[in-house]
C-alpha cells in the first residue's frame, strides 16, 4: 500500500518547520539516499532524504509553507505496481504521536521518511539488518558493526545520523540523564513576561514594526532565558598579554603563505582552550540533570554570528588537531553556518564554547552558558595598554580582556581558576601550543 512520507524532526528542539523547496515532483521515481526537498528548521535549511525507493504519487504540502508540523504527511511514495488511484483519503495533518519510547527517540533522533521496514535486525524471517544504504556505506567506511546499533529511523531502521554518531566497533552510548535533558530541550517556550497585549497598548500612538519570530530566535529566546535562570553563573577574568602571540602568528602566517593558509587570534584561542581542557580534566565536563559527564576529547564550540541569530559550531578533538587544520575547519563551518547548512552534529555537543567580540571592538562582556556545557571564554579586543614589566618598569603592551562564564554545579571557583590559568598560560606563551 502507499507510504505517507512525514515531515521530520530534524534537530532536536523542531516541532515544526517550513518545507522550503520539493526537489523532485509527482511521477518522479525516487531510490534510498535521494534527496527530496529542502527544509527549514529553527537552525538551519537542511536536505531532506529518502529512506525507501518508489514514486512520489503525490505531494501534499507545497513549496514554501511554513509551520508544517512534525509527522504531518507532506507527500505519499508509491511502491512498485500502484498506482495515483491506490492512494485514497491522505491529508496534511499531523500523524499520531509516537507513544514508544522507541518511536520517542525516533523523533528526537532526526528521522529522514517514514517507511515499512521493521526494526533493525529484527524482520519476519529473522537476521536482516535494516539501514539505509547511505548508512551501510559510512558503516562500512568507519568499521562500525550495524548489529551493534539502535536504529532511531522509522520503524527502527538505521539511518546516517547513527552510524556518524557511533563509534568504530560499538554502538552509541545512552545515558537516562541526557535522554531526560534532550527531551526537556526539546519543546521551548518563550520567556515570560508582560502579554503581547499588553507590549502593544503600551506602545499605542509610537511608530514601530513588528518582526515575526522565526524558529531560530525562538529557541535563542527559550536556551538563554532557561540558561540564565537554571545555571548557577560565576565569572572568572583576566588580562592575557598578546604581544608574544602577535609575533609569533605574524611569523608562523610568513612561513604558511605559500600553503594559502592566514591563522587568526581566534584560532590561536580555540586551540588554547583546547589543550587547557586536557591539562584540567575536570574541567572538561557537562551537566546532565541528575550527573555530571567528564568528557575525554576537546570538543570546542564556537559562537559565530549570522543574520537573525547565531550558531556554535563544535571543533572535535581541537587538542588534537594543528592550527591550519582547525583554522581552516573553523572558516568551513563558519561559512556553512551563515549559509544556515549546517548538520546537527556539526552545533551540537561540546563542553566548553568560545564568543570572541573583539573585532568588533568590545573590551569585554559576560558571555551566557550555552547548556549543557560547563564554561564560555568571552574574549575582547586587544589593545595597547600601560603595563609593569618584570624589571618593574612601565611598558606599553597588547592586552585582551578575557571573562570565563562557569556553572557552578560542574566547576568550582579554583578548578574554573585553574582552567582560566591554563588558558592564559598557553596564549601568553604561544610556542608551547606545538610542543
């Protein structure tokens, strides 16, 4: 019989999107991996694929409509030998919940479309593995064992977010307290305060626009309203002397110019809070609701501004990696932000994350936490600055202003000290950063 394919949750805080653009139209037949439209969600447009090969016999919500709910029917597939006439009675209206904590995880999971394959690993005649082709492909790439995998497509299939999320040789660890966060997460309200009602008739005889909210500022709204008033914030600052670091970049970019490679003070940053992590372990650790998650890895967010809103794309393994390296990842993932294509496991994770405002000559600020990580560097401009030497005398140095944003429940004050210390300690002393 016809499958209904369903608008899905693509990032974990969606509850609705705008189906943006169909990218293949009635009649066309449509194989496992295909891409079938463009999506925006509340951060970003992102490629919708296909789970199931057949005919796309009808499309039910045109291009451009905005708040289509998730699991709405946005069009119906059709199977080898049916036919427009097998289609029947199929409206644009959201499909049941999910009442499975299968089908639960299934939808905070990102599934791709809605199909009639039975669980992974489990059909009527025992031992088939059910994933996408694209997943088998990456699985295949990676090492990783489909067996070992929960699938959180439809149906319990395997998609590509499961097998990018696993490890080689294993299946994805599962904690109850992240569940739990993810699904708090995953319906924001606005913050409160005075009615819309109330805003307008104050403002009654003033000239002013309305601007509609759209998904992203709504869940910026909802992540920093709930940051502020769950996380218990302490700020930590420090003046981080740069001139060390100045000469040092300014020969280090010389020596790369042939290679088409320009470091940044935000690079040199990224990675020192990187191997700051590792230096203070304890510190690299996120709160999830009931425990505390000590992570192995650097993972780095970084706050990058975009029109409406902004991402914090994460750096993985940023202690790991050379400057050019994570120089050149940062200007990708920066660019592809502002473009809003972003995956979800491209913003999604890390346990500390940096805002540098400097360049547009901010001298310093208080950052917000961006839960579930432990801390934030705001970072400052550099500027020239009075100072006393060593020999006790008055020099003038670049100075930047740094403020490190910590939540209490993960990190206390000496180890954040201790953190902050390690950062200023590798900034300040740059050639360490290659050791």
């Amino acid at each position: 019989m016809p499958t209904e394919i369903l608008m899905p949750a693509l990032s974990p805080t969606m509850e609705e999107g705008t189906l943006a653009k169909w990218l293949v139209k009635e009649g066309d037949e449509v194989k496992s991996g295909d891409i079938l439209a463009e999506i925006e969600t509340d951060k970003a447009t992102m490629e919708f694929e296909a789970v199931d090969e057949g005919v796309i016999g009808k499309i039910l919500v045109g291009d451009g409509s905005e708040g289509v709910k998730v699991n709405t029917p946005i069009a119906v597939l059709l199977e080898e030998g049916e036919s427009a006439d097998d289609i029947g009675d199929v409206s644009a209206k959201p499909a049941a919940p999910a009442k499975s904590e299968e089908k639960a995880e299934a939808k905070a999971e990102a599934p791709k479309a809605e199909t009639k394959a039975p669980a992974a690993g489990k059909d009527d005649k025992g031992g088939r593995i059910f994933a996408s082709p694209l997943a088998r492909r990456i699985a295949a790439d990676k090492g990783i064992d489909l067996s070992a995998l929960k699938g959180s497509g439809p149906k319990g299939r395997i998609v590509k977010a499961d097998v990018e999320n696993a490890k080689p040789g294993q299946a994805p660890a599962k904690s109850d307290a992240p569940k739990a966060e993810a699904a708090k997460g995953a319906s924001p309200a606005l913050a409160a305060g005075p009615s819309t009602d109330a805003v307008l008739k104050m403002y009654e005889g003033r000239q002013f626009e309305e601007v509609k909210l759209d998904g992203m500022r709504k869940t910026i709204a909802a992540r920093l309203t709930e940051a502020k008033q769950t996380i218990p914030h302490f700020y930590l600052r420090r003046d981080i002397k740069l001139d060390a670091l100045m000469k040092f970049r300014s020969q280090l970019n010389k020596q790369l110019e042939g290679r088409g490679v320009k470091l940044s003070v935000n690079d040199f940053i990224i990675k020192a809070c990187a191997l700051a992590l590792q230096s203070v372990p304890d510190a690299n650790a996120v709160w999830a609701g009931d425990r505390v998650l000590k992570l192995k890895p650097s993972d780095v967010a970084v706050a990058v501004a975009i029109e409406g809103g902004l991402f914090t794309p994460v750096l993985k393994d940023a202690d790991m990696k050379s400057l050019s390296a994570l120089s050149a990842e940062m200007k990708d993932l920066a660019t592809r932000a502002r473009d809003r294509k972003l995956a979800p496991h491209e913003y999604q994770g890390g346990s500390f994350a940096v805002s540098n405002l400097g360049m547009f000559g901010i001298d310093n600020f208080d950052a917000v936490i961006n839960p579930p990580h432990g801390a934030i560097l705001a970072v400052g401009s550099g500027v020239k600055k009075p100072v006393v030497n060593d020999a006790g005398e008055i020099e003038v140095a670049t100075v930047m202003s740094v403020t490190l944003s910590v939540d209490h429940r993960v990190i206390d004050g000496a180890l954040g000290a201790e953190l902050l210390k390690a950062i200023v300690e590798n900034l300040e002393n740059p050639m360490v950063m290659l050791a």
